[in-house]
C-alpha cells in the first residue's frame, strides 16, 4: 500500500491503485463523461482549483503517478 500525503493539510492517506482507479471510474460515471481521459482532465481542473472532496483528490494523484510511471519511457538495456 502506498501513501499520499495530501498538499493542504499534511495529513497521510493510504491508498492502492485499485481503489484509486474505482474512484475515478466513478467519477467518470457519475459525470457523465464518455471516457476515462475526460474525467482525469476534470479532475485535473478540479484539484487545481480545490473543489473536489479529499478523497478524490488523493484518488487522482494516486492515479495520476502510478500511470505516468507506466507510461514512462524506458532506457533500453
């Protein structure tokens, strides 16, 4: 399990990457946006602006770093 400290408070909470993708899935739905890339976009506007509650806040960062470290390019060996 990996931890976020949330950028107001200071506080620490704990979580994985499989709750942090439901979260944004439900975003998405709740919505109504027709793909997941438009509700990342959201909530990137939403975190930049400090609308949304905590716990979609750490759902995006969580999913936010752990994808870009997917898609991260790689050094060939």
């Amino acid at each position: 399990m990996k931890t976020i400290t949330t950028l107001n408070n200071g506080n620490i909470y704990q979580m994985d990457i499989g709750e942090a993708i439901e979260i944004v899935q439900a975003y998405q739905r709740t919505n109504g946006f027709p793909g997941l890339l438009e509700a990342v976009i959201d909530m990137q506007d939403r975190v930049t602006l400090d609308e949304l509650p905590i716990k979609q806040k750490v759902a995006f960062r969580r999913f936010m770093k752990d994808m870009s470290a997917l898609f991260a390019p790689r050094e060939s060996v």
